[in-house]
C-alpha cells in the first residue's frame, strides 16, 4: 500500500507544484491522476520514488517512508515500484527480452545486463510476462522495429517482472490512437487484478480515465480539488 501525507514540493525557481497533498492507493485499485497541464500530476509521481526529492511530507510504501532512505536503501526500495514512464523509454537497439530484463536487475546499465547471462528462473517469468502483454511471438526483436502501442508494453512488461509494491504510470498514451490507448489501459488494470497490486497513473485523457480507472483524483494548482468514482463523478456532472 502507498501512503503519501501532506507532501510538498517547491521547485528551486519558487515554483509551489506541490501544496501539502494527501492519498493513499491499495489493493488492485487503479488510479487515475488527472488535471490540467502544469497541475503538479507529474511532480507528484516523481515524488514518489524521489526522481524529484520532495520538500516536506512522507511516501509510505508498505509503511516504511521512502523520504527517509539514504541512497543505498533508496535504491533497494525503488525494486519495488513499477515505473512506465516516459523518459525511462526503451533501449532502442536491445531486443525485447533484453528489455524486460533490464528491468528485473534493479535498472543497472543496459549494456552491463546485456552482458550478464540471466538466471533462467529470470528469463522464464519474462516469457511470461512478455505472453500476458500479448508479445509473446516478439521476444528477439528490436525494440525500434516496435509499434507505439507494443513499445508500452515492452514498458509494462519490464516493469510488471519485477514484482513492484505499486505500478505507477506517467501519461501512458500520449502519442497512441484511441483503440491502442483503450488496449493499453485495459492491460494495465487487468494486470492489476492479476497481480494484486495498485497502480497510479498519470492521464491528460478524462475520458479513459473515466473508462478504466476504479478511483479518479483531479489535481489543480498543486492541491487536489476533487476524488471519486468515475460514477460519483459522472453523478456530479
Ligand atoms: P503536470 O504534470 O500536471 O503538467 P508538473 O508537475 O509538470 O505538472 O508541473 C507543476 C508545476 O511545477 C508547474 O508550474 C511547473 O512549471 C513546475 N515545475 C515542474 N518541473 C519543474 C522544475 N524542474 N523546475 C521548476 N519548476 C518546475
Ligand atoms: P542509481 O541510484 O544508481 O542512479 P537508480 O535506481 O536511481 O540507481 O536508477 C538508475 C537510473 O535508472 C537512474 O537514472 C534512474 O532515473 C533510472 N531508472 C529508474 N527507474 C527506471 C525504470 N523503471 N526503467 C528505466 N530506468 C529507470
């Protein structure tokens, strides 16, 4: 479970992006951040593995406060939280499976895994994983030869092997049509059923957000301004 209270964070530039917010994701739940451009969606997740150290507050995942770790044991933690972000972006000349692997080895330099040989345990679990994102036939190609839609998967793929605590998602569909943005979010909330495990995304799209995700919050200005169900929402106008 992720417990984040009060959290802040004011940019070196002044900027408040953060103004104490507080929530918490369990279970299978998936939720679904949105809010205008420059709201803070971003900043928030950020915040959650420390890619953006927070001024003031606490993230708790499975109770113990990730703002409290020195490097070494932030580093630990961080295996368990699943991120599919989009500057995390695959590495273009790696196959598939060298993706995915990358992964489970705790985010080590590409070319040094790639040089490793993985424990077949390893590489059986990617097949898996690589069968339930509907790459199954795709193993040994390179990801630059990838589609948009199975590039985010390979992304899920490699985050979803190494068991995470909590999934989180920064904008996932940006740049893919609507039937692939659908697929995409119906993988990722199916794969938290399957896996027992909560996910957080980030999404500019309402009405996907609406569609798929079991609990939305709206964030404005560095604050949230609202949280429900897609049918509280929908009752609310
Ligand atoms: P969103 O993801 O909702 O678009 P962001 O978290 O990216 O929002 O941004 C929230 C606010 O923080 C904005 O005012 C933005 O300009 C500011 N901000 C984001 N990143 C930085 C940064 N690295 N330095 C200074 N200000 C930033
Ligand atoms: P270190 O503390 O040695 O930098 P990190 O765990 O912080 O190790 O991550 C190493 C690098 O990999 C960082 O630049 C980090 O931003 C990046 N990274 C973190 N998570 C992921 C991920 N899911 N996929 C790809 N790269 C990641």
């Amino acid at each position: 479970m992720l417990e984040v209270t009060e959290l802040r964070k004011t940019y070196p530039t002044g900027d408040e992006a953060l103004k104490g917010v507080s929530m918490a994701v369990e279970g299978s739940e998936t939720v679904a951040m949105i809010g205008p451009s420059g709201a803070g969606k971003s900043t928030f997740i950020r915040c959650i593995n420390r890619l953006t150290e927070p001024s003031d507050g606490e993230v708790r995942l499975d109770g113990s406060d990730l703002t409290e770790l020195d490097d070494d044991a932030l580093r630990t933690a961080r295996r368990d939280v699943g991120m599919i972000f989009q500057e995390y972006n695959l590495v273009e000349r790696l196959t598939v499976m060298e993706n995915v692997l990358t992964g489970r080895l705790g985010y080590v330099s590409a070319w040094s895994a790639f040089r490793r040989s993985f424990p077949a345990e390893d590489i059986e679990r990617a097949y898996d994983i690589l069968d339930r994102v509907g790459l199954g036939d795709m193993e040994n190609k390179r990801v630059d030869e990838l589609s948009g839609g199975q590039r985010q998967r390979v992304g899920i793929a490699r985050a979803v092997i190494q068991n995470p605590k909590i999934l989180l998602v920064d904008e996932p569909t940006p740049s893919l049509d609507p039937e692939t943005s659908n697929t995409v979010m119906r993988l990722l909330t199916d794969i938290a059923a399957e896996q027992d495990v909560p996910v957080l995304i980030n999404i500019h799209e309402v009405d996907l957000a609406m569609e798929h995700a079991d609990r939305i919050v709206g964030l404005h200005d560095g604050g949230f301004v609202f949280e429900g169900t897609p049918d509280e929402l929908d009752d609310a106008g």
